[in-house]
C-alpha cells in the first residue's frame, strides 16, 4: 500500500470522528524490513519508527540516525532487563512497560542517567497467557507503582487478541487510561487502525501495510 496511503486513510478517519490528524502519530514498524525499504520511507521524509527487538534496532538505526535528523525510534516489543541499559540508550519511547521489576530497573538507570524514554504501560487486555501485559484488574495500581518510582508514564498499549474484536479492546484501554489521567493510546496496526483511531488512539503501529510483508527468512 505504501506510506502516503497510510498517512491519507490516518488523516480522513481522524477527519471523519472529529479528530485532529496531527493527534495520531504514525509508527512505521521497521522489523525484520530490509534496510533498502527503511531508507526509502527515511527518504519520503517520515521519522517515526517502531521496533521489536533491542538487538535488531541496534544493528540498524545508529547508522540511519546519523545521516537522517529527527528520527524518533519507538521500542514496541518486549522488553528483558538485561537490555534495559542498551534500550535507554536506543529508544526515545518505550510501549512495553509490563512488570514490576521492568519498572525498578528503568527507575535505577534513570536515577543513575539522569535520562528516561518516554514510557507505555503494555495492558493485557486479552488477558491472554501467551502475551505480557499487566491485566485491566491491575493496571490501575501498576500506573500507581510506576509514578512512585518517577518514571514518565505517557500512556497505554495494547495487542488485542486476533480472533475477537478490537474494539472493545480499544475502548477498555482508553477507560483504564481516563481514570489514570493517561493521555497516550498506544494502539491499532495494519489491520485495525482506524478503529483504534476512532477509539482515541494517540499512536498506531502500521508495518506491513506501508513496508509490505515482512521476509522473515
């Protein structure tokens, strides 16, 4: 489909549920994408880009970073500890915030760094085995533990299960955010976005859509 596609359908559904586009912002996902194709979205001037592993980014985006400004890199997929320190040092934004000893570690090398991203509290709304996320029952006193630790929570985020609608998933994260006076909706990829954006999503997650499939050889 391609990017500037993906921008118009952002902008008309923001248009359409009496939102401003510039509301939404667009996360290209770059995972496991050739650098060829990466560049080529670098090159039609978008700089928003989300990844799925610490590992992955940091054999890529260093690179991209010197030679385009303004990159903004979104970390998107699960977070281990170990890489906590390395992930500070890569990302701008962190959408999977999900446990507490995640948190405490974040919280060490702030203090230690005096830098943090921007964080994303990953919500199971599912509450599904197979994925992280802290379940709705508990978001409400993960946000407290956070915001006692001093970490800059910004939002929610959240993977709806396949086989259900994403709707209800969307509206029940935008609830738990409201009542934690959470401004960031982290939420809505390639299939979905523009019910998230009707949802009140803040940040869609589009990759295959604007890059094409992903070669996962």
């Amino acid at each position: 489909m391609g990017l500037q596609q993906i921008k118009d359908r952002v902008e008309k559904e923001a248009q359409r549920v009496g939102r401003s586009p510039a509301d939404v912002t667009l996360i290209a996902v770059s995972k496991v994408q050739p650098n060829a194709r990466v560049e080529a979205v670098l090159q039609e001037g978008h700089r928003v880009f989300g990844e799925n592993r610490v590992q992955e980014a940091a054999g890529k985006w260093p690179a991209f970073k010197e030679r385009f400004d303004g990159v903004e890199l979104h970390l998107i997929g699960p977070l281990q500890t170990n890489k906590v320190r390395q992930a500070i040092d890569l990302f701008d934004v962190i959408h999977t915030l999900d446990r507490p000893k995640l948190a405490q570690s974040l919280a060490r090398l702030m203090a230690e760094t005096g830098s943090c991203p921007r964080l994303f509290i990953q919500v199971n709304t599912g509450e599904e085995d197979q994925k992280a996320g802290v379940h709705p029952a508990e978001a409400d006193g993960f946000v407290a533990l956070c915001r006692d630790l001093g970490l800059p929570v910004e939002g929610l985020m959240c993977i709806p299960p396949v086989d259900e609608d994403p709707s209800k998933h969307f509206a029940l994260l935008a609830e738990i955010a409201r009542r934690n006076d959470l401004k960031g909706l982290s939420m809505g990829m390639s299939g979905d976005f523009e019910a998230a954006i009707a949802a009140g999503a803040t940040h869609v997650r589009v990759g295959s859509a604007i890059f094409g499939d992903r070669d996962y050889a």
